[in-house]
C-alpha cells in the first residue's frame, strides 16, 4: 500500500512533457507578435477571415504593394500591371500603413478593403505615400516579411514639378489661390531645401529606411521615365519579378498623339489614364531648374551606389 501510495504522488509532482517547437528567432518572434496583437484586435470587431465570394474568389491581403513614389508614375504602373489576368488590383489608394486611423482600425479593416481575387491571382494595392513614410517599412514587415515591393522613381527634378503640378491644380479646380512654383523653391535667394516635395526626391534617404526591413531583392524598382517614353520593356521587367507568366505584350500599348502619352489596349478596348495624368508643367527659369539639378546630383550618386544601378538623370 505504501508502495502504490508513494507511486501516485510521484506521478501527481512529475512534471508535464510539452511537445518541443522549432525555434525561431527574436525577429520573426516580434513580428508574430505584432501580427497576433492586431488579429486579437479586429476579432474584438468581427472574426479576423478572409471574405469568400461564392465563385471560390475571396478578400485576402496584398502579396505586393506599390509603395511610391508620388508622382513617379504609381497609377500608369498600376493599370499596366493590372492587364495581366493574375493580377487583381485595388482601385483607390489604402493608405493602411501610413495613415493612424486606418491603421489602428487592424488588418481585418485592411482586408476589406481590398479586391476579390482567385487563389492564383496577387492581389496588389498601391499608396505612394508610402515609400517616404518612415513607420511604414517596420509595419509592412511585421505583417509579411515576404512581401514584393514596386517602386516607380522618377527624375529627381522633374518629380518635383509634377508635385508642385498637381497641388496647383487641386487649389485651381477648388478655385482657391495658390503660389508660384517660384515662391516654394527660392528661399531668402536659396533653394528652399525644406520644401517638402524636394525631400520626398531625396530618394537615397528613404530608401535606407525600407532596407533595414527589406532585402534589395524584394524591392523592383522600375524606371518612371522610361515607361512613359516605352511602358513594354519595364512591364516586363515587372511581370518577372513578381514571377508571373509573360501575358502582358507589345500589343497592349499604343501612343496616343492628342494626350502626348501611351494608352492601354485591353482585348480590344483602349483605355487611356485620367486626365489629370500628363498635365504641362509650370515654366521654370533655366537658372533655378539648374540649381534644382544641382542639388541633387549628390543624393543621386549616393542613391545608384545605394541600389547599385543608375538613371538617366540631370
């Protein structure tokens, strides 16, 4: 009796065998751990799933995303891509990781926000505002490592203009009054280099942000210039990279005399971009285009040794 008493207390104290994992390291763990606080959060709402369409189509979240640049040519590049049948596109800009109350709304909200797709599609989104943002690239990463990013530059000077472009108009259409190009970038007789849309040409800068999270091979980064002077060559360069079936073709793109730029051709539907696309820049003296130029010959050097390639930039 003493014996068979002896024997259950052993059997009560022994400790529990627990099945053993693999270990993972304190990145991958941190990352997880992100993932599982924002799941835990948008359960709380309604269970964290994936919306599932009866066509077997569902919601899921982006494998690649299209970061930026503003003004460097994200919608051109999104609806060439999106021409391809296993692409499935969002249509506006998310602006997930970049804006706090989006963000804070979880990856359930991020989800849905998101187009139905087929199992063998990549569901892509883009926000150019992204790519200059410096909380996105850690928040891109804590919820998929993996993840394919596209990134469109543009000529450094010429991205600026087009910025600059773009707001006129905003305030034109709203018929507010808005200043000269001139009274953003001269400064007490300078370069005013605190203009935000000359730090968002300083590309080498942010890109140093996304490479602490992302290997350079995860980033493509596609030459702006260079698809609007001839969109079929970069857009190949496009469909390997994310490792897709070669189905976008010469074909699929015809220049378009009136709009100045190329235009999509679509199993027989052409398709141009808005009309707020190509817009005429302001006229800018030659001397302070120039010292623009100047400006950013050395971020320029140190972005190509950076990425390891050049553009055909002033």
């Amino acid at each position: 009796m003493a014996a068979f008493l002896l024997g259950a207390v052993l059997l009560i104290v022994q400790p529990q065998i627990v099945p053993s994992r693999p270990a993972i390291n304190s990145n991958a763990e941190a990352s997880q751990s992100v993932q599982r606080e924002l799941l835990k959060k948008t359960s709380q709402k309604n269970d964290f799933k994936e919306n599932i369409h009866s066509n077997g189509s569902c919601q899921q979240l982006p494998q690649t995303i299209i970061i930026g640049v503003r003004k460097g040519g994200t919608r051109a590049l999104l609806e060439m891509l999106s021409l391809h049948p296993d692409i499935a596109a969002a249509e506006s800009e998310v602006h997930f990781f970049d804006w706090e109350d989006h963000y804070r709304n979880g990856l359930q909200w991020y989800i849905n926000q998101m187009p139905f797709s087929y199992p063998h599609q990549i569901t892509v989104e883009k926000t150019p505002a992204y790519f200059t943002s410096p909380k996105v690239p850690e928040r891109v990463y804590n919820m998929n490592q993996s993840m394919r990013l596209l990134l469109i530059l543009r000529d450094p000077s010429e991205r600026v203009l087009s910025d600059y472009t773009q707001v006129f108009y905003n305030h034109m259409q709203k018929h507010k009054p808005y200043p000269s190009i001139e009274q953003f970038l001269i400064k007490n007789g300078e370069l005013n280099v605190d203009y935000k849309a000359i730090n968002r040409s300083l590309y080498y800068i942010h890109m140093q942000n996304w490479l602490k999270y992302f290997p350079l091979d995860h980033i493509h980064i596609v030459d702006g210039d260079k698809l609007i002077k001839d969109p079929f060559p970069e857009i190949e360069k496009v469909e390997r990279f994310l490792k897709l079936s070669p189905q976008i073709n010469a074909s699929n793109f015809y220049f378009n005399k009136t709009k100045g730029f190329y235009c999509l051709r679509d199993s027989g539907r052409e398709r141009c971009l808005h009309e707020s696309k190509g817009r005429a820049h302001p006229q800018v003296d030659t001397w302070l285009l120039e010292k623009l130029q100047e400006y950013f010959h050395e971020p320029n050097k140190k972005f190509f040794e950076l990425v390891g390639r050049t553009f055909d930039w002033h």
